[in-house]
C-alpha cells in the first residue's frame, strides 16, 4: 500500500476536485483526458493509501463522504499554497508573479476593470532572463466576483492578492495594507408598478416589512456573512448579483436599497422610482486591500511587479470614482 505522503500530490487533490465539481466519474474523466476506468483506479488507490472512502457508491452521482469533503476543502487550501510558493519563487527570480488574482466586489464597474485589464496586457513589458535574453513576465490575471463580506475573504484566506470594494472599518490584519477607495451612495427603488411606487410620506419599516425584499447573497463561505436592510419577518427574494437584484426589481418582484449609479439611468427613463424611507440614507465606504506579507526578519517583503501596477491605478482618483460610478455608460463631467 503507498504511503499517504506519496499519493497526496497536487495531481491527485485537483482530480478530486474536478470529480467534485462535475459531479460524475465520467464527467471528470472528460475534462480531464482519461477515461473512467482510470480515474477510478485513481480514486482507488487514494482512499487505500488514506484507508477511508471518499465518495459514496451508493450514490449514481459522485457524492463526497464527510472524509472526502475534509480532503476536498484541505486540497483546495494545499493547492492554492502551492500556487502561491511557485509564484513567490517566480517573483524573487524575475519580480513578476505568475499569477495575479484580483478579487473585486459585484458592486464594481465592470467595464473599468476590463479596461484595466486591457491596460495591464497592453504593457509588454521586459525583464532580463538568467542567460541574459529579455522576455516578458507573462503575468495571468484572474478575476473573482465576490458579494459583500466574500471580498474580505478572499484576500485573507490568500485567494486573492487583492480586493477592490471591501467595507471594512476595523485593523486590518499585520499583512494586510487597506486605502480607501470612495464612497457609494444607495437609494430605495421600486418599479412603477410596485404597490410602494405610490405616495409621497416616507415609508417606515412597519410599511416595509410587508413587502418583499430582494437581496444579493454575501459569497463569504466562512467568514460571518453580512445582511443588509432586511427587516425581521420580512420576505426575501435572494439573488447571486447585484445585476439580478436590479432585473428583479425592474420586473417588480421586491423593493430595496440599489447603488445609485446602477439605479440612475433607469430612475431617469421611469423605469424605475425612487422612494424616501425613514431610516438613514445608506452609503457605503468603500476601500481597495492587498496582501503586503513579510520576510524572514518579519519586515514587508517586496511587492510584485504586477501588483504595484494595479495598486498605481488604484492611487489615481479617476480610477477609484470610475470603478464606482462608471455602471452604465460614460460617466457625467467633473
């Protein structure tokens, strides 16, 4: 029987978690170039080596047991560990990381981080290779849409290098650096044919409570997740994105608090109506985050290429007021 040490390679954790996410044998097995017989010799082998088992046979769809879901979760946090000491040693060689990830909120303007990801790869930049030939540091970005306290997470657990859009008031962690990013202002919106479109007297929360609500679920999967204007007893319609909150509203299926430049253009064309509640006028304050770490004598270890810069656009207020007010079409003059 092999040692455990000798079967849990990072081969073996990411075919675990594409069995996971395809939810079949064969599904996995297509996605990953081998036919099922061999992948089930593979899984196989790992539950011998770790003497547990890791689905369940019972079941037609690949359904991970308690011990398979531990390994599953585990492996992700092993892999992502990998990702980052290969790109640390990476960087050491030629400052550029092999991979950025930047994790930014869904309330962030799409179109502004395509632009600066348009810029970024418009950069062609060259660094001096070890035999002396320039070459260009080949950076991956990857983007994750995150909702609420999910941002903050991604940045902590190390998902992600950086966060665009987090609330966060508190001290941020000794290798965690914060700056704001602005303010992001909400306004309470219902559709035209909405029972609350009526009226002028602002609406209470014993009015509220008696109409739906539609809410962007938090994407934080172990941090305390964040609820936001819901009232005791009320009933929730939960959507993935703020853009779906916004089409449900549109289609009158609830009310709630939207961001007011995602609402703007569609209080202008009646699409939508605005209405005053009693409680506070929200506003959001918004900052951008990234992972500084530190060396070996516990001082700030040098930053990446790649990340100093997207953290040189993120100094400039044009960037910062257009990632928040940049949702549909150009922005109003200054």
């Amino acid at each position: 029987m092999p040692a455990a040490r000798n079967v849990l390679t990072p081969e073996a954790l990411a075919m675990i978690d594409t069995i996971a996410r395809t939810g079949s044998f064969a599904a996995a097995a297509r996605e990953l170039g081998k036919v099922p017989s061999a992948l089930t010799y593979n899984v196989r082998q790992l539950e011998d080596a770790l003497d547990v088992l890791l689905f369940d046979r019972r079941s037609r769809q690949a359904r991970l047991t308690p011990a398979g879901t531990e390994l599953l979760h585990e492996g992700r946090r092993l892999l992502e560990q990998v990702d980052a000491v290969a790109n640390r040693v990476r960087r050491v060689g030629t400052g550029w990381e092999t991979q950025l990830t930047i994790a930014a909120d869904d309330i962030m303007s799409r179109s502004t981080l395509f632009e600066l990801c348009d810029a970024f790869y418009a950069l062609r930049p060259t660094v001096r290779g070890l035999e002396g030939t320039d070459h260009s540091p080949g950076t991956r970005l990857r983007l994750r849409t995150e909702v609420l306290a999910g941002t903050w997470e991604a940045l902590v657990t190390g998902a992600a290098d950086v966060a665009i859009g987090v609330s966060f008031d508190g001290a941020p962690p000794g290798e965690v650096a914060v700056e704001p990013l602005g303010d992001l202002s909400f306004v309470f919106a219902v559709a035209p044919h909405h029972p609350l479109a009526a009226g002028g007297s602002p609406l209470s929360d014993a009015e509220l409570v008696h109409h739906r609500a539609v809410a962007v679920a938090d994407s934080a999967q172990r941090l305390t997740r964040i609820t936001v204007n819901l009232l005791p007893g009320q009933d929730v319609l939960t959507v993935p994105t703020m853009r779906d909150k916004l089409e449900a509203q549109l289609r009158g299926l609830g009310c709630g608090f939207l961001p007011e430049p995602i609402a703007r253009p569609h209080l202008e064309a009646g699409r939508l109506v605005a209405r005053d509640v009693l409680r506070p006028r929200t506003t959001a304050r918004l900052a951008y985050a990234w992972r500084c770490g530190t060396g070996p004598r516990g001082q700030r270890a040098p930053l990446g290429l790649a990340l100093q810069w997207w953290l040189e656009q993120l100094r400039s207020p044009a960037t910062r007021r257009a990632l928040i007010e940049r949702q549909a079409g150009p922005l109003p003059g200054p």
